[in-house]
C-alpha cells in the first residue's frame, strides 16, 4: 500500500510540475517569442531545475508542441461542443453564435500559434504533426456539418462538408491575424460572426453589419487558405 501510494504522489506531482513548466512556457514565449527563449528562462519562470524540465520534456521543441497541442485540442473540443446543441438540425446563425462566444481568441495564444507555424513552416517533420491537429478540428467541423446536411443545406460553392469545414478554419485563421495587428476582440468576435453566417448559409441569416467594422480592411480576412 505505501508504495503504491508514493507512486500515486509521484504521479501527481510530476503531472502537476509538467502542468505549471507549460503554464511557465505559455507565458514567456508569449513575451518572447520561440527562437528568443531558453529552456532556463522556463524554468525560472515556473521555478524549477533544468532536471525537473528534463524530467517531463527533452527539449524546448517538445515543450512546444505540447503546448500547442494542448490549446488546439481546447478549440476542438470547444467547437465541437457549441455545435452538438442542436441535435441532428443546425440553426446555422445560433451555432455561429456559440462558436464564436466560447473560441478561444487571447491574443497570447495567437501569438504562440504564429510562433509555432512557423517553426512548422521550416521544418517538415513539424509541419506534418501541425497538419495533424489542424485536421482534427476540420473533421470535427466536417463531421458536424455533415450530420445536419440533409437538414441545413450548404452553398453550393464550398463544395462538399470537407471544402465547407477548410473555409470556417480559413476565416478564423484570417480573423486571428487581424486580431494579432488591430488588438480588437470586440471586432474579432464580431467580424467573426458575421463571416461564419454568410459563408454558411445563403445570406438570409447574415448578421447585421455595423458600423464600428467599417474600418477593417475586409481582404485581411480573403487570403488566408487552408493546406
């Protein structure tokens, strides 16, 4: 019993040091950015050795990708949440509306992911695990989408549920961009809504515009594709 209740301690606290060494992480490549952070300011950061970083990751790299991962399986999740309320129909604008209230757009975060893309950009085997958790939160669009296609039909231009679900990550990953350079959630959000529903939908549900938007250069918002 005792020694399986050190290791149940051990457990724990190795999953709590490696919780608090990307919590650590999150906060000074968000200052910082990859490429200008070392592994001791991490463990400064969280207070801990070099051994106890060593002891969960083998380098800044994995580190990295942990933390990444770890935040885009949150947006998956929170995306596939907001659209399973509506069982097997879609209320197209509503479902927008969920989405785009609980997804995740702190700006520290976009920071990183930029960081993280590209560093994926430059190497292959990067890219590869990037495209993965990229893919993921397509197909659980896709899925979703696909569940309520004989209910909601989809413009016909996006092609199938595949093509629609790569111009929903397209739009956030353009809204995102903006967000990174203007530093306006209000817009983001807002924007993000109205992009989402008239994509779509045939334009009956489009949201309202309004007139604290007409400032943004809405190509920002075009020419960001998805691989």
């Amino acid at each position: 019993m005792a020694v399986g209740g050190s290791t149940g301690r051990g457990t724990r606290r190795r999953v709590h040091t490696r919780a608090n060494l990307l919590a650590a992480a999150f906060s000074v490549l968000a200052a910082k950015g990859f490429g200008h952070v070392s592994i001791e300011e991490v463990c400064e950061a969280a207070g801990y050795s070099r051994g106890a970083f060593y002891s969960n990751f083998s380098s800044l790299d994995e580190l990295f990708f942990a933390l990444y991962r770890e935040r885009a399986d949150l947006i998956a999740e929170q995306v596939s949440g907001a659209l399973a309320v509506d069982g097997p129909d879609l209320d197209v604008p509503a479902a927008v509306d969920r989405v785009t209230d609980v997804l995740l757009l702190d700006r520290d975060w976009l920071l990183v992911k930029t960081d993280f893309l590209v560093h994926a950009a430059r190497d292959p085997e990067v890219a590869r695990s990037l495209l993965e958790h990229r893919a993921r939160l397509r197909r659980a669009i896709a899925d979703r989408l696909g569940r309520a296609r004989g209910h909601t039909a989809l413009p016909a231009v996006l092609g199938d549920t595949d093509g629609a679900a790569r111009a929903v990550v397209a739009v956030y990953d353009g809204v995102t961009t903006q967000l990174l350079l203007d530093r306006d959630l209000e817009h983001a959000r807002a924007w993000l809504k109205q992009l989402l529903t008239a994509l779509l939908t045939d334009g009956s549900g489009t949201l309202g515009h309004t007139d604290h938007m007409d400032h943004m250069d809405h190509t920002e918002y075009t020419d960001h594709t998805e691989n």
